[in-house]
C-alpha cells in the first residue's frame, strides 16, 4: 500500500515520478495499491469555485463536488502507470466499496469491499485508489474531512491485509523537530505510535491523527518518505513489540503557534463550576487543549485553557456569557502564546523529565506560563516570541541531535 | 426534464442563469430534472491534461477522468438552485443508474433506474443528473461519446416519462438555414425527427442525431431553445400525428465544408468492385457520406464518395491499396468542396424538388459535382467557394425566409 499527497502529484512531471515508484515497487513481484490525493491547489480551487455560487453549500453536494479531486489524480496516475509498460486500473472510494457513515464532509468508514481489488491485483494490475473518500449505503458520495487520504491508505492497508503503508509526502521523514526552527534535528528511523500521536497532537504536522489512530488500532506499520528522495524515511509501528528500542527518553519536541490561551479570574471555588463551562464549550464544538486551574484567595479561582486559533472568538463568546451568569471578575485572552512539547514513551519508565524541561526553558530565560504533562508527554505555554528559543533548548537538553538513526 | 449543454453552464453567472430556470420551473409545481455537461472547455483541459501524460491513455481511464467534468457542473447547479431556495440533489450517471454497455468512450445507454429519482422528486427536490455518462454491470465509469449529454438527457426523459424534453442552449432553436451565412433565416416553430435527422446528417449542428433517433424512437417530445433569452424555441416532434403541418415542402437547407471527396478513377466494370471498396473502408472505421459510380468508356467505372475531412488520409491509405491491386488507374481526391442539402418531410409527397433545387443552383452559376437524394432531402457537392452561394439561393428557391414561424 502506497499513498501519494497532493504536493506529490501537483503536476504532470511529478505525477510521473509517482508512477515511476508504483511501477518499480510492481516489477519487483509486489501487488501494488496506491492511494493518491487531489493534485497541487485542486481542492481549494474547487471550494473557492463552490463558494462563489453558494457561500453555505449544501454538504452532500460539496462532496460530490470535492470528490473530482482524487478521482482526476487517480485516472491521470493510471495513465502514467499504463504509459510505463504496467497496466493499471483507477477506482473511486465508491468503486472500490469503501462503505462510509452519512456524516458528508467529515464521513467516518465503515466496511471496505475489497473483492474488485484483489481480482484486478490477481490479474496483474497496479490498483490506484482515490483517497478522501467513499460512498454511503444509499450511494452517496462522502468525503472524510481532514487527512481523509491517509486515512483512505491505511484502511484500505488493513482490508487488504497489506504488510505496510508507505506514506510518501515532501518530507524525508519525521525528524525530532522541525528542522526549519531547529537546524541540527534528525531523522527517526522509527517511532512509536503513541509518540507521533502526542507529536502530531501537539504541534508536528506529519500525518493526521485519525490515519495514525486506526494504524496503531490494527498494527499496521506506516513508513512516511519522501516521493521525491529515493531513500528510506521513519517506520511507525509499535515499538514496544519490536526489539528496536532507543534509550532516548524523549524522541522529538514540537512547537504549536496555532492556539490561544482563554482565562476567567476570581470565579467561585464551588463545584461543578468547570464542568459548566467545558460542557457549554462542548456543545458549541470547541475543543480544548489544556487546562490549568489555581486557586487564589478567598476561595476565587482562576480557570485558564488553551484552543485553537480559529476557535477564539466563538469559545470567547461562549465563556463571556458564562463569566457573567457565574459573576466572575473577568475574561481575559492571550493570543500571542506558544506552546513547546517533548514526546516519547521511554517517559512512562523514567521520572526527572518535566524537571529537566523546566530547568532547560529556565537555563534559557523562557518563562512557562502553563503546564500539562500526559503519561509520555510534557507541554509548556510560553510566550509566542520565546517559542523557538524553548523548543531549541528542550531539543539540546535531551540530546536529540545525536539521536542515533 | 431539461438539459444544459456547456456554453449555458460555463461560469457561475452563466450556472446561477441556468439555476433561475429550473427553480422557476418547479416553483410552477413541475417536477424538473436538470441533465447538466461539463462546463464551458473543461472537457477539452482533461483531454489537454490526460495527453500530456499518456498519448494513448486507456480508454477506461479517459471516461473516469472525463466524467470528472459533469459531476462538477452538476454538484455546482445543485448548490446554486439550493442557494435560490429549492432543496436540490446531484447524481452521477453511476448513481442515477444509467448502466450502459462496456464501450468506453462510446457506451451506449442499456437500461436506466428511475427509483432515486422518483423519491427525491417526491421529496420536493429539484434533481441534476451528470450527461454524457453510466457505468457498466461492473461499475465501471463510462462516456457516451459526442452529443452524449443530449443523450442522457433524452434516455431519462424516456425511462422517466416526461412530457417534453428541453435542450437548453446557445441559439435560440432550429433555423432554416445556419443565420450566419443566411441573414434571412427564420426560425422554425417545429419540426419533424426526420427532418432534423436529414439536416443534422447534412451538416446542420443542432442536436446530436442519436439523440434525436432515441427520442423519435419513443416520440419523445424535444425543445430546443435558448438558455440565455427566455422565449418558446422549436418543437421537434413527429410532425405527421400532428395537425401542425405547414404547407413548405422544404423545411430546412443546410452546408458542410467538413467533407472530401474520393475518387477511383478506370476501375474495371466487374460486380463485386464498390463493395470490396467499401467493404474495406468500414473494416479500418472510415464513414461514407455520398456514393456515386459513372460508366465511362471501355467498362471501366469511375467510383466517388465523400468520407468527413478527418478519416480522409486513412481512407486514401486504404483505398489506394485497393486501387493498386485492382489496377485502377488514379486515385484522387478533393478537399476543396462544399456540400448544400434541402430536406422536408413535406418532399414525400411532392415531385419537382430536385429539378427546383438544379435550376435555382444554377441560376446562380454553381456547378455540381455530386447529387445524392434521399425520400426527405436531396444534397448536392459544390466546389468550396460556392457553398455560401448555393445555400442562399436554395433558401431563397423555397421561401423559407417568409416560413410561418
């Protein structure tokens, strides 16, 4: 299983790149699927397009309409795959029995039909799939929200009971930081699940969550590479099963500029206070990073949390109401904030991490302005323009540029 | 049931047009299905796109990409009648259950499932179907080749049983003769299948004629009229249930400069020669128009016929071989010729008509070259220049700029 990103088949050169690995990967005895996303700008052309007609659009229409994307990359890569000697046969999501809830844009799978594709793989084709997408029980077209592709690649990985499912993107690999802000980041040669799940979580824009999710789910190793590099990239697969442990405690950190910090001072310290304002958050689909809550004097609290960007003013809005009705002092906002994260499952058997991420910020003058810590990852929120220096600090305290690869 | 070629759907002021007739047709309490093509030269970009990739893409392959085209014009006209107000729902031609032959490129429709679009219009929904394309028993993707969204549109009108089909458009109906080259053209208020069939054959660029067969096959009812002025176009309709006879016996003239004639020169009068000649040319897919065969001198034979201007150079190939073997003594050709048609179902029962056509042709000193009659029209061949000429004067020979509308 092979599944090719936009940036990789944004035009016809690339495309035939693509094709040129399908086509290796298929001489050498493999059966090949290759899941492939829309090409380059396409979606955003289409939603721009849809937009200018109908600024609220019907959702089972705008995947009827988003759906041309994949299925105009899938039918170009066949005829890339054909033109280097291999025949090759493209299907939809609806095609290829890729059975979805009725959830238009954010569809989530239910079955995969894979009788069509192990008859065309039999017969000695390259199979291209379009990725994003499937069809309800009532043929409707769906699409599967963000990081629909990945998500497409590794289902159908399971179905097929495919041995891996190479993830080929722009980057080598994933790497203990983004080298862009950290210039001596490596490259992992693998990394748990758990780990680029809280990575991914917190800042490191690698795969989607959901396709790592049902990886882990199913065990299904993922190999993230490049598609334009012929090299090895990162295996994610589940570490504890393999001997291939690194004694690394922390194997990458991640900086997120992308949320905001949300604060209501002096609220009454009684019960069920937070759960009142989480629940009303909920409701209007919020969702919630961190949460710190201090008691001060006189039994007033303070809450703070975090959420993304383009949550703030809704979530702002929400909490204004209920700051008002509860008779809290204020509301207050922080919008020029970061947030630093380290991540790796060697924490679970280690204690002394969070101090040594602490000590390394302080060593570096970055003040922490809160803190969350899960079983195998550790968060501060610092100031927004503190936010590279952090993640330079925490990367250097532990060693993660001389990470073995 | 309504259809809407690309020119009526090219961009989203043109899809809004289009949206505002069909939501003011089922505001009216009918029940409209809109049969949409692709928009504008999006079906010309794929093909762009899908050469520049493979010179000789797969055909299956071909009718995934291009089926693209419909299902976004048709999403799109969904979205702009749901933003006029009317709850509307898009269909592929997969979805709809159209299921064709597994011709790719050239299907042809076998049955159609009417059941979706019954329960949505009952529903109250406005409904839009891709043209052009089905899919097969195996649910592969497929086209209906040129004019196969008139087709679609005329198949559904049929298996739904609509009262009429309309065919929305850039002219504003059927004309007595093309109104750039005739200015006095009028247009025709209705018109027999078989005259438009005769005129459609002959040049005329109307309607696809398989449309037109299927819808005179099942007296389909079509109006062709414009998309962009709101006025009644041309019934086209079988004229002799009618009581609507006009009195013309010509109803309609029509030109093509898209033919070439062939001619084998000194070919032995023995039985069996034209239909080796053309035995052959149907072997390697090269249509005949016109066929004519003088005696000459000695037995030997002059064979001429008109092929479309681009099978010319295969059927040259084919013929000269022919012509080789059977000692012919010439094989020319002229692409330099121009041909004029009459037709009107009104010339079953009237005689004289080609000897009006003759005289008035050469009135205005236009030499023929070939005459083929059929019991609706008679054409004839004319050298290039002349063409414009000898329309205007068979337009004018019978009256058909003082046609009752």
């Amino acid at each position: 299983m092979q599944k090719f990103g936009g940036s990789s088949v944004a035009n016809a050169q690339r495309l035939e790149r693509v094709a040129g690995i399908i086509y290796s990967c298929a001489k050498k005895g493999n059966r090949v699927v290759a899941v492939v996303s829309a090409m380059g700008d396409t979606t955003d052309e289409l939603i721009e397009l849809a937009n200018k007609i109908n600024p609220d659009p019907p959702e089972r229409e705008m995947d009827m309409l988003m759906s041309t994307g994949e299925q105009i990359a899938s039918a170009l890569l066949a005829m890339a795959i054909a033109r280097k000697g291999r025949p090759a046969i493209s299907f939809t999501g609806a095609q290829v029995g890729i059975i979805t809830d009725q959830h238009h844009t954010t569809a989530k799978i239910r079955t995969i039909e894979t009788k069509r594709v192990h008859k065309e793989l039999s017969g000695g084709k390259a199979v291209v799939v379009t990725g994003f997408q499937g069809m309800t029980k009532n043929k409707d077209i769906t699409t599967l929200g963000r990081g629909g592709s990945d998500l497409s690649a590794v289902a159908l990985a399971v179905a097929l009971k495919a041995d891996v499912c190479e993830i080929y993107t722009d980057v080598e690999g994933i790497y203990t930081a983004d080298p862009r802000i950290v210039p001596d980041a490596r490259k992992l040669k693998c990394i748990d699940f758990d780990e680029i799940l809280e990575l991914a979580a917190r800042g490191a824009q690698v795969m989607h969550t959901r396709a790592v999710e049902v990886a882990k789910k199913y065990d299904m190793p993922l190999h993230v590479r490049s598609s334009f590099v012929p090299k090895e990239g990162t295996m994610i697969m589940s570490m504890s099963k393999d001997k291939y442990i690194e004694k690394a405690v922390v194997r990458g950190v991640a900086l997120t500029e992308n949320e905001a910090k949300i604060t209501i001072a002096d609220v009454p310290d009684k019960p069920g206070i937070a759960a009142q304002v989480f629940n009303e958050l909920a409701k209007v689909h919020v969702n919630i990073d961190m949460i710190v809550q201090n008691v001060g004097c006189d039994k007033l609290n303070d809450i703070s949390f975090t959420v993304a960007k383009g949550s703030l003013q809704k979530a702002l809005k929400t909490v204004k109401d209920i700051g008002a009705r509860m008779k809290a002092a204020e509301v207050t906002y922080d919008d020029d904030i970061a947030k630093v994260s380290v991540a790796g499952v060697g924490m679970r058997a280690q204690a002394g991490v969070a101090g040594r991420c602490f000590s390394a910020l302080a060593k570096a003058r970055v003040n922490i302005d809160m803190i969350s810590t899960s079983e195998i990852s550790i968060s501060c929120v610092v100031k927004k323009e503190a936010g590279k220096k952090a993640l330079a600090a925490l990367h250097k305290e532990f060693g993660l540029s001389r990470i073995k690869q």
